[in-house]
C-alpha cells in the first residue's frame, strides 16, 4: 500500500510545481508586503502631480534657495543631480549678470535629449512687482511643500527666512524675473507638441545684500 501512496504524493508533487502562482502571491507571501512592483512613469508631457517628496525643501537642501525655486522642483526632479547643479549654478550666473538687460543661458544634457534655457529678466524695482500673478504661484507652492513635509518633520520644510514677501520687502529693491524652460526630446522619429515637449518654471527673485532670495505673495 505504501508504493501506490508515494506515486500519488511525487504526482501532486509536480502539478502543485508546474502550476502559476496566483497574481497576488506572485511577489511574496499573503499579509507580507510584496517587492519589485514598478509604478507606471508618466509619458512625455503629462504634468506631474504632488508625488511625495517632490517638494521645494527637498530641492533646497541639494541645490539651494535658487534652485528650489528660481529652476522649480518638477524640473530639477527630471533632472540628474550633477544637471541640476550646473543649472543652478547658470542661474545664479545669469541673475548676476547685466542687471538693465535680459540675459539667456541654454544648458544642454551630456545625452543630448533635454535642453534647459534661462531667462532673467531686466531688473526692476520690487515696486513693479507688486501684484504679478507669480507671487501668489510661488506661495502657494510653498504652502504645498509645508503641507507635505509636515509629517516628516520641520527639516524639510522651507525656512520662512529663506522667502520674502513682497509686501516685506523695500521697494527699490532690485528684483528679476526667472524663466527657466526645459525641453525634452521624444525618443522616437516623430516629436511629440510643443506643449507636450516642455515644462516651465516662472519665479521672481531680490537681491539681498549678496543674495538673491525669492519673493511671494
């Protein structure tokens, strides 16, 4: 009797071996939590929503006041860390640089796929900015990074120091306006939009002493 019980135990054996798991123990053991999944990546021009950690505290303590804001987080997050400190860097440049004129800088990636253009507008007394829709842009995104961070501690979120509303600020301070644009290439023989192919980033920034600090609303 024992023969027949063993056959039928290796025949068991081998189905339970040849069969596919089921999809939800495909990546681990019912009540543990699964590895390996892989978020679907937004395509080319879809604008990225309030992922966690994408956020100016995050970008400020890597690049910077100018970077965090004057670059933009959605863009300096496309971008590797090294591309994203030569771009910080040009802006800083760029902010510096002829103060009656417009300036424009263009960075291009070592692959050669994505182009970062800055623009630093004339500079103007903070008196003329008042009121620019920009302001209450650059806020609001601030209160969004404070509201994400605010349940991982006080370290990511944006010092107020680091921020000047205009209304704070003395009007003949000089202040530029920044666009920073960034373009990315499709992969494939056809390109994709325009308005599909670019993000852009518009932020107004003063002159503090031997800083240049953002403004708000």
């Amino acid at each position: 009797m024992r023969a027949p019980v063993l056959r039928l135990l290796l025949a068991s054996s081998l189905v339970l071996a040849a069969t596919p798991w089921p999809a939800n123990a495909q990546f681990g053991l019912p009540g543990l939590p699964r590895v390996g999944r892989v978020l679907p990546l937004p395509g080319p021009g879809r604008v990225l929503g309030r992922l966690p950690g994408m956020h100016f505290g995050k970008f400020r303590r890597a690049f910077g006041i100018i970077g965090a804001v004057a670059v933009g987080s959605v863009i300096l997050g496309r971008l590797s860390r090294r591309d994203g400190a030569e771009v910080t860097r040009r802006t800083r440049v760029a902010l510096d640089k002829s103060p009656d004129q417009e300036v424009t800088d263009t960075y291009r990636t070592p692959n050669g796929n994505t182009q970062v253009t800055i623009t630093a507008g004339p500079a103007q007394k903070a008196a003329g900015f008042k009121g620019d829709p920009v302001l209450r842009q650059t806020a609001d995104a601030i209160q969004q990074s404070s509201d994400v961070s605010g349940g991982k501690g006080k370290a990511d979120a944006m010092p107020m120091n680091d921020v000047m509303r205009i209304d704070e600020i003395p009007e003949d301070t000089q202040c530029r306006k920044v666009t920073t644009q960034m373009e990315t290439k499709s992969g494939g023989k056809k390109s994709e939009s325009k308005d599909d192919s670019k993000t852009t980033n518009v932020s107004i920034l003063c002159q503090m002493g031997a800083d240049w600090k953002p403004a708000s609303a």
